[in-house]
C-alpha cells in the first residue's frame, strides 16, 4: 500500500465472487480497492473463477435449498413497532400494489443480489444494539428506527440549473418530483408572481427491512446489513414486511430490479446466491475499500417558446 493510500479512511467489505458478472467483479477489486490497480487481472480474474466453479458445484449439492424458507408470523411483543412501521407514507403507497405484511424469515435461505457488505456499517448497527437483544429491539431495528438521525447531505450548484447532492450514506435518492401550487411554498419570497413550483425531493427511504416473495422464494430487498448483523449476533428469523406476489403479470412491477434484469440466475437458477454465502468463505472475499461518499446529480434545463393558442 503506498503512502498516500494509508492516509484514506478504508472500509473491510464482504465481496461474494463468481456471482456478479466477471467484467464487474475485475472493475470492483481495481477500481476500489486499496491498490486496486497495482492487482494482476489475472489473479482476480482466477478468484472470481473460484467462486463461479462453487456456485457450479453448490447448484448440485445444494439444488433447490432456496426454496420454501421457513416464514412465521410476528412474536406478540413485535406487533405493536410493526404497525408503526406500516405507518409511513411509502409502505402505504405501495400496499395499493400488493399485499404487504410483517412475517419472520428464515435468513440463511432468503436470496440475495447485493454483493457487498460493508462490515463497518454492520459494527455500527451491532454497537447500537441493547444487549441482551429483546424481541422489541429487533422489531425497532427492522422498521428502520423512525427517529434516527441520517447523516448531513452537502448540496453544492455547480453551473445554472446543475445541483449535486452528496452524503456518507448510500441510502441517499431522489424522493420524488412533484408540481405544487404556488400557496404550498412557505418563508420563500420569490422575484416575482409565482403561479406554480417544480420541487425535487431528496433524501433517505423509510428503510424497512423488506423482501419480496415470489414463488417459492424470498428476495430480499433492502436491509442487508441490518439482516447481517442480526445473523452474527445469532438470530436465525428475522422480521421483514413480505410482498407477497402472486400473479405472472405482477413481476414485472414488484420484483427487485436486478432480479428482473437477470431471471436465469436469480428464478430460474436451481441455486442462486443466498444469504449464508456472505458467510462462506468458498463464496466470498473480504476486500479493503476505500470509503466513498455517494453523489446524486440534478440538471434543470429550461427553454422557452410559443406555441399556438387554442382558444
């Protein structure tokens, strides 16, 4: 490691090989690693190779092991922090869609797409944990503690009508982009006779823990560290508010967007990647990253013309 690399806050991540694509997995251990490009590709390349030949071989020993995990319903003592959690606005918005409902399951055999893990995010959820860890506290951690503190966002205008958001937290998105009456905008004076507002939203999702069932499988969707730590700390079934989906037609809106964009692997696969395999050292890699804050950009682009009138 050189010098000036030293001086860089570094993150340990969890890295699952032969799972994401080879091409992807090369740009990840070069691009983001400590020394990254000082690696040979071909000793990376030979890792994710490793890693693709167990997935080979566990699509045989273990065929079929992802389906039907164990789902059961919320201990009492969790009910009345899962009604919170249903509460917020975007889990109500999303309930028009499908069912969605708080349930216990089994964490090992959940499917998983995201390939990394940041083991610093894990400690810090592990820290913040009672010990020993009630029923309650897990229920509190899963629903995403509505009061938690999220860490600041930087925004800076960097030319007319560009604006970058930045923050140590990946969890950082555009919320939503909506038309508001001039009359909803409060403690802003404007240069003139303001008729209507575009506002861009941005922000942290409410942060739930939640997976998606569909056929005989659970893919889970956000809350992979959280879920992680529970996992180290023992905990075998954790609460996730389930979508239940039930219909073909259905897919194509509620599954995760990296399990429709590759169905052989994540579907069709008789063994795709699943949670344990952060765990396993046949499947996985721990890599020192360099920590990087996440960056969202917004560009306003403004014109003006005539048009016709038609009245």
């Amino acid at each position: 490691m050189n010098a000036q690399a030293a001086e860089l806050p570094v993150d340990d991540m969890v890295l699952l090989t032969g799972r994401p694509p080879l091409a992807k997995f090369v740009r990840y251990i070069r691009g983001k690693t400590i020394d990254g490009l000082r690696a040979h590709e071909g000793d990376v390349a030979a890792k994710w190779w490793r890693g693709r030949e167990m997935y080979r071989q566990l699509e045989t020993d273990e065929r079929g092991w992802p389906d039907n995990p164990s789902i059961e319903p919320l201990p009492e003592e969790m009910r009345e922090l899962a009604e919170l959690g249903l509460s917020q606005p975007s889990v109500r918005r999303l309930r028009h869609f499908a069912p969605r409902e708080w349930r216990m399951v089994e964490i090992d055999r959940m499917v998983v797409y995201q390939h990394t893990i940041n083991l610093r995010f894990v400690e810090e959820i592990k820290a913040a944990l009672p010990s020993p860890l009630r029923a309650e506290d897990i229920m509190r951690l899963a629903i995403g503690n509505t009061e938690q503190r999220h860490p600041p966002v930087r925004v800076v205008q960097s030319n007319d009508g560009e604006y970058t958001f930045s923050s140590a937290s990946n969890d950082l998105r555009f919320l939503d982009v909506v038309n508001l009456e001039a009359g909803c905008i409060r403690d802003y004076q404007p240069s003139g006779c303001v008729s209507s507002a575009i506002v861009l939203f941005v922000g942290f999702s409410d942060n739930l823990i939640s997976a998606v069932h569909a056929g005989n499988r659970v893919y889970l969707q956000n809350g992979s560290h959280r879920v992680f730590a529970l996992r180290e700390l023992g905990v075998t079934h954790a609460p996730c508010l389930l979508t239940r989906v039930t219909r073909e037609e259905e897919y194509e809106l509620l599954l995760p967007g990296d399990v429709k964009q590759d169905r052989e692997q994540y579907v069709r696969s008789p063994r795709p990647s699943v949670f344990k395999d952060y765990f396993d050292d046949r499947v996985r890699t721990i890599v020192p990253v360099m920590r990087m804050n996440h960056v969202l950009e917004a560009k306003l682009t403004l014109e003006k013309a005539s048009i016709p009138a038609m009245t």
